[in-house]
C-alpha cells in the first residue's frame, strides 16, 4: 500500500513523468496501486460530500437517509472517475494514434489513470475545508457551487497535467537518443511559411544527465520542471496539440456531465434519498440555477433550509 | 521569556528562518507566539462589554476564538496547499514555504497584539457597538496587509529560485482569506454585544458568510 502511494506521490512531484524518465523506457508506474489509491482518495472525497445529508437530516426521522447518501455518494465519486475514463480512453486512444504518435494503447491507458490519480489527489486534499464549510453552512446552493469549483480546479489542474505529460510523451518518444542533438524535423514540424522553430539547443541543456550526482547540484534540483512545465525548446506539430486540446475539452464536458447523471451527491435536504435521479436539465443549467438561488433572497425553494 | 521575545523581534525583522535551525526547533516558538499574543489580542477584543460580572466570560471566550481562528483556518486550508505545492513541482522547498507560513500567522498575531491598546482606547471613548464592530474588521484588515508583507518577504528568495512560488503565494491567500473569512463567520461572536447575554458561539445562525454577502449586496444594488 506505502509502495502505491509513493508511486502516486512520484507522479505528483513529476518525477515520474519527467523527460529524462520517459527518455529511459516506458511510462512506468504501477496501473492496479495508482488505481486502488485513486479509488480511496475518491471515497475519502465522496464521505466529505455525503457529510452535508447526514447534518441536514440529523435529527429528523429520516435520518437514516442521510448514511445511505453518504454510502452512496462514496461510491459515487470514484464511479464518477472510472465512467469518465471508460467513456474517454478509446477516443484518446484513436485520435493519438490518428495523428501519428506512437503510444501504445497501455500507455494511454496509464496516461489517464495518472491524470486521474492527480485530480483525485487534489480533490482529497480539498475535503478539509469542504468538511469545514458542510459544518458551518447551511446553503445547499452554496455546496453544490463550492464543490463544482473545487471538482474544477482539480479537473484542470488533472487536465493539465494530461497535457503536458501526452505532450512530454510525444517528443520523448520521437527524439533520438541523447547524445546526438535533437532532430530538426519532427514528423508534425510547422508547416513552411511559419516562424522556423529556433535553433534548438544541444540535448544536454533540455535532458539532464541522468546520473543525478553529477551536476544536479542544489541549485540546479530547484529549478527541476515540476509536472506542469512545458519542456522548454519543444515542439509538437500545431494539429497535434488542437487535437489534445480538443479531446481535453470534451473530458471536461463528458465528466461535467457525468457528475449530473450521477446525482444526487450531495442530497437535497427535504427530497428522499434515491441512488439515482431521472433523466432531466444538464448540468450547466443546473449550476445556473444554483447560483440564482444562493442569491435570491426570497426563493420559493428554500423553504428547506434549516431552521 | 527574554529569549522569546528576542526572537520574536528577529522574526519581526525578517532576520528569522535565515539559519538553518531544523523546523521542529523553530515551528514551537512559532505557535506558542501565534497562542500567547492571539490570546493577548482576543482579550481586549472581547472586553466591549464590560469585564465585570457575566461579561468576564466573554473576555475569556474571544481570548480562546483569535487563536483558534487562525491555526483552525491554517489546519483547514493547509492540506490543498500541499498537495499544490506538489503538483507545481515545489516540494523540496515546503520545509521553507511552511516555516514562511507559521511565521506568518505569528506575524499577524504580534500585530494584532500592538494594536490592541488602540481597539481598548477605541472602547473606552466610543460606546456604539457598530463602531466597535467597524474598528476590529479595520484592525483585522490592516494586521492582514502588514502581515501579508511580512510573508512575501519570505516569499521572496523562493520565487528567485522558482518563479512558481509567486503564483503559490497567490493561491495561499485566496485559500487562506476564503476559509478564514467563513471561519470568523463561524466564530462569532467575537466582541460580544452588550446588551444580548454572553454564548460561546452565536446560537441564532451558523450560516454562510459568502451567502449573506452576497444578499447584501444585491439588496444594495437594489435586485
């Protein structure tokens, strides 16, 4: 278990998904620990989200509605990430593979359980002040906001991650090997007529010895790309990129969209527990709706908040 | 106590942290200071009221809240902050960056502390409990700014080493400001209205800080 969650730690600190590292061989890290270390992270984040039903209801005679939401919605958030990923992979898989870069498709795969572990990571980390704010709110607008901004800024700073690393993963997977200097033609180059890329430095500068004793010394450490970093002097082909950027927008709707189909997860404080809800709205009107609610001060709606 | 408060004037003069004292040695003092002068602060801030009679215990209620506002909000936020701090690639740097932040906290509480003659002065000549609410968020609000200085001046030899440092320090008062202003949300109250009887916590309303604001200020705008 320890081994697993430095593994994830490994990939949150870009150790494992730095240049050198993937200059070395494959994509490696254990796919069934980061999976089971996600799932954990995830029903941690699903109780912190179920704690709101059980205080609502708290000493209602309904109140045993309030654990079967929090049941449910611990193992709603890491369904959530799994149906997410199993709707994603194979387009991620087929458009990489359509514009011509040569991940295999376990490489994909371990790509996006990665940028999984990262999102859920952050989410984890984020349940301290969702417990606080549960506590002390009694809004369940204000919830609903408050864990669409934080399941946001996980998703883009997972997303980004993805990017980054896909991006990392192409160039690290065509560049030659280190001690010639990088290849000026790249298969996806820019097209003639476009600012030529500039000269780009010797293979040294952009990959550092991978001996680590020899010149990582303390300064140089410090200034180690964190997983977020644009590998500096890199190109990849302009349609490369839209197509990632593309299909990282369309995980952020499909999974935007999930967490609607998924609701409730939080649980209206006077509606009665149900694993699912029928079919209805989308999940941007729904959000809209919330935001003018938490500011209207005489919604007809409210009328279940707490007394 | 000679020794605590030299050190509290080093560390108010940006000459603490400078060696390399390992963190166990050096986050002690820093909490201790964050208790010792929050309580001081907290004290006179609960004293509105009066300190006679029923009205001790707010004294005594207010001198618990300061500290536990600010290290419940550091123990909430503190976490996020972490794990953001990992994934921009900074984690070799978190011993300095939480030293930075203890200091922080430490920094505010001694600030809140020299201002307190001045909230006691305030109560002694104004009796309006408005007013004195007015004067303590005035307070809060300039400790805040002054403390902030205080934290980008050991911000500052991180970003020269890391330029990422300075969009973390950004992320930390966002997290730090949005938690912190629930939590004295939470709190309440911290003066104390003289003519309500003395609780610990309001019982009337725990609600949402950002939900009143946001009515307020659609009520202003007149929606």
């Amino acid at each position: 278990m320890l081994k697993w969650i430095r593994a994830l730690d490994r990939v949150l600190k870009g150790e494992a998904t730095s240049t050198a590292a993937l200059r070395t061989g494959r994509f490696d890290i254990p796919l069934g620990g980061l999976s089971l270390v996600g799932l954990l992270l995830g029903v941690f984040y699903g109780v912190c989200m179920g704690v709101y039903a059980v205080i609502t209801r708290f000493h209602r005679p309904d109140a045993y509605m309030g654990y079967q939401q929090l049941a449910a919605s611990a193992v709603k958030v890491p369904l959530l990430f799994f149906l997410t990923l199993v709707i994603t992979l194979p387009s991620l898989y087929v458009f990489n593979a359509l514009v011509g870069s040569r991940l295999s498709f376990l490489t994909v795969l371990r790509l996006l359980v990665a940028a999984l572990g990262v999102m859920l990571a952050l989410l984890a980390s984020f349940g301290t002040i969702l417990v606080f704010f549960t506590i002390s709110t009694s809004s369940y607008s204000f919830m609903v906001l408050l864990n669409v901004v934080m399941f946001a800024v996980s998703g883009m700073l997972g997303l980004a991650f993805l990017l980054q690393t896909l991006h990392r993963l192409s160039v690290a997977q065509e560049s030659l090997p280190p001690e010639t200097p990088l290849p000026q033609t790249e298969p996806n180059a820019s097209p003639p007529g476009e600012t030529p890329p500039q000269a780009l430095p010797p293979a040294e500068d952009i990959y550092p010895p991978l001996d680590p004793t020899q010149s990582l010394g303390a300064g140089a450490r410090r200034r180690r790309p964190g997983p977020l970093d644009r590998p500096e002097g890199q190109m990849l082909g302009k349609h490369v990129r839209t197509v990632f950027r593309i299909w990282v927008l369309v995980f952020g709707l499909v999974g935007a969209q999930m967490g609607w189909v998924l609701r409730p997860f939080i649980g209206t404080p006077n509606r009665a527990f149900t694993f699912l809800r029928p079919r209805e709205s989308n999940f941007f009107e729904a959000v809209y709706g919330r935001m003018v609610d938490l500011v209207s001060p005489d919604a007809s709606s409210r009328s279940w908040q707490r007394k | 106590m000679t020794p605590f408060l030299l050190r509290t004037d080093d560390l108010l003069r940006g000459r603490f942290g400078a060696d390399e004292t390992p963190l166990r040695r050096v986050l002690p003092h820093l909490f201790l200071s964050v208790l010792l002068f929050g309580i001081a602060y907290g004290a006179v801030m609960g004293a509105f009221g009066g300190v006679r009679g029923e009205r001790a215990l707010q004294v005594l209620y207010s001198a618990v809240k300061v500290p536990l506002l600010l290290l419940a909000t550091f123990a909430v936020s503190l976490p996020s902050f972490f794990v953001l701090n990992t994934i921009l690639g900074v984690r070799d740097d978190f011993r300095l960056v939480l030293q930075g932040l203890v200091a922080t906290q430490a920094g505010l509480t001694i600030i809140l502390a020299s201002l307190a003659p001045f909230t006691a002065f305030w109560y002694a000549s104004v009796a309006s409990y408005d007013a004195a609410l007015l004067f303590n968020a005035f307070v809060f609000g300039l400790a805040s700014v002054a403390a902030q200085w205080l934290l980008r001046r050991f911000y500052r030899p991180l970003i020269e080493r890391d330029p990422r440092h300075r969009l973390l320090l950004r992320a930390w008062i966002v997290i730090f400001a949005f938690v912190g202003i629930q939590m004295a949300w939470v709190l309440r109250p911290f003066i104390g209205d003289p003519h309500t009887p003395t609780h610990f916590f309001r019982t009337d309303a725990w609600g949402n800080a950002y939900v009143v604001i946001a009515r307020l200020l659609l009520r202003a705008a007149g929606i």
